[in-house]
C-alpha cells in the first residue's frame, strides 16, 4: 500500500487546537484531540481523530486504583481517603505525599524497597530544593506515582498475590486492572498494542472516545457492578476532599478541583493527556495533545471546562493564569501566552 499522499495525510491531521504567541505573531502551534461523552456513548463534544489509539498514562489512575477499592482491600486495609486520593495521584513529591505514602506501607509492614516505581527528584521545584539543601536523596517514596504503587501492593496483599514484579502484565493485580478498562472503557484490549509507563507498569492502548467513555462510566457508573458503583463514589470523593495529594502546590489538578469545589475531577498524564470526569453531569472526557506538551493539554482542558459551564465567574478568576498561560522572558517579563487557538473549533 503506498503512503497516503499530502492532501490525505492533511485532511487525517487532527486540528490546531492551542497555540502560543510571542509579540506580534503565533510562534508555535499544537495539534490535538478531545472527546465529551455521556454514560451510553454519546459524543457531545469532540475535535479530531477520536477514535484514534493512545496510551492513556498517568490521566486513568483513577480507573487503576478501582482495583484497591472494588477487591475489598481498602476497606481491609482500612485506607484512608488521603491514601484513596494518592493512589490516583501524580504528585509532586511535597512532605505530605511523602508522609502519607510512607506512612500507609509502613502500616502494611512494607517500605519505599517494596516499590517497584524507582526514586527520581519530587516533581515540584521547591520540594526537590529542599531535599538538595538537606543533603538528602530521594526514594521511591517521592516517585509521583508512589501513591499509586502503595495500592498496588495493598491490592495484592489482599489478593494473596506475590509482591513482587507486580508491575508485569501476567501479574493477577495488573490482569484484574485490565479487565477493569475493558468493561469500563468498552473495548477489547488484550491484543492491544502495549507499552511499558515510565513507573513500569503496563500501558495498554485505547481509542481516545473510549477513554472518555470510561471516564462517563466512572461519573455515572449505574451500569457496573454494584461494588464497582462505590468504589467510583468513594474515588470521586476522596479526590474532591483531597485535591492537594492528587498534584500539589500551584498544580493544575488541584488548582483546577479546589477552584471547581470538586465538582470536577481532572487528571493529567504525560505525553498531553488529560481526563475529565463530572459526576454531577454523568460525563466524561479525555484529550490528547499530538506532540505530547502538557502547556497545551492544560489550555485545552480549561477550555473543555468552559465549554461545558463548568467554570463560574469566581473559578474563572481564580484560574485565569491556567486558562491562558503567559510565555515569560528570563526577568519573568511576559511575552507572549499559550491559548486556545482563535481558530479551534471548540
């Protein structure tokens, strides 16, 4: 089959959906994707390819964390909604993330060594430049997906299921995730394509609609399961309670459910991901941003929000540097700004 020629690969291009000023001119421009949908599969808003396949990354945590919750082994455990709202974090590493992830192992009888995420710097400045001041190094308790990693172990624990390599894919925790995505998300996925997170855990790849549907599923979940229903009640409800631990300070997750009291629950992942999920509304969404820059993932997931009235005029305020994004020269002048594109068709 020869390679489509350029007015078929312009038209298969998803659109310009954010773009970044500097003076006078538009510098650079992002392509990306988007998908609303409701609980039965109807798309209410969307731009691009959505049925496109992407690795989902870090923006599903909340489905993965279904698992510690549905299985019975938070309430075993006796996991606290601190710890429900860490297990679907990407935080930043702050002292409090530390102390609560390190705190829920050491209840278990297990430590940062039974990780199996790896230790980088935490992931905000001021957390990492303290722990350089104090001639500290870090652990894999200061992983962003630490929180995460804990559930795991608390699942298999629970599950009776070894405790290491729990992170492979033939592991009965990551088997009973996987099953998780397909009934929620609605497709099968075992012979879908598979990549390796940067925590090491598997990435299975679905059709962009189809992350947003289990995230609908997720905010109006009165076709699962009755276990699966509470556990998406106790999930939302930790995260609303809990935004600091999902993120951290001056992130966007937590800006964004603290401004939204949270009604809206977001998540970000790497490479442009994000996912939405509304339970007051029963809907779910999910972009990605084609060259993976979360400045644009971030633009375009406010703009979803406005879209769907999710923003009032106190939020809007309180947000309007997350909104739109200032470019800033080196003395902290602004130069320009990352924003929705004039032309986007959302």
């Amino acid at each position: 089959m020869s390679a489509p020629g350029p007015q078929t690969a312009a038209a298969s291009a998803n659109p310009v959906l954010v773009e970044v000023t500097r003076g006078d001119m538009v510098e650079s421009r992002h392509r990306a994707a988007l998908a609303v949908v409701d609980a039965a599969g109807k798309v209410l808003l969307s731009a691009g390819d959505i049925e496109r396949q992407v690795y989902p990354r870090s923006a599903i945590k909340q489905l993965q964390a279904l698992a510690l919750v549905e299985s019975g082994a938070a309430e075993a455990f006796d996991c606290s909604e601190e710890e429900i709202a860490l297990a679907c974090a990407s935080h930043n590493g702050e002292p409090r993330h530390v102390e609560v992830a390190g705190a829920w192992l050491d209840r278990m009888g297990l430590s940062a060594a039974d990780l199996e995420c790896g230790a980088h710097k935490p992931m905000g400045v001021a957390a990492s430049e303290a722990l350089l001041r104090a001639g500290e190094s870090p652990t894999a308790l200061h992983n962003n997906c630490s929180g995460k990693h804990a559930g795991y172990l608390t699942t298999a624990l629970h599950l009776g299921a070894p405790l290491q390599v729990y992170i492979r894919i033939e592991h009965p925790v990551q088997q009973r995730i996987l099953g998780i995505l397909e009934m929620m998300s609605g497709c099968e996925l075992r012979d879908a394509p598979r990549g390796i997170d940067g925590c090491g855990i598997p990435q299975i790849a679905i059709p962009l609609s189809h992350v947003a549907l289990a995230f609908a599923q997720f905010a109006n979940p009165v076709d699962q399961p009755e276990p699966r229903q509470a556990a998406c009640e106790r999930i939302c409800a930790a995260m609303a309670a809990h935004p600091f631990l999902v993120a951290g300070s001056g992130r966007f997750c937590t800006r964004v459910m603290e401004a939204t009291k949270g009604r809206v629950l977001v998540k970000t992942g790497a490479e442009g991901v994000f996912s939405i999920i509304v339970p007051e509304m029963g809907i779910g969404a999910a972009l990605k941003v084609d060259d993976g820059t979360t400045r644009a993932a971030e633009v375009l997931a406010g703009r979803v929000l406005e879209k769907l009235n999710l923003i009032d005029d106190a939020a809007r305020a309180e947000l309007s540097d997350l909104l739109t994004q200032s470019v800033k020269n080196v003395v902290g002048k602004e130069v320009g700004q990352v924003r929705v594109a004039q032309d986007s068709p959302v």
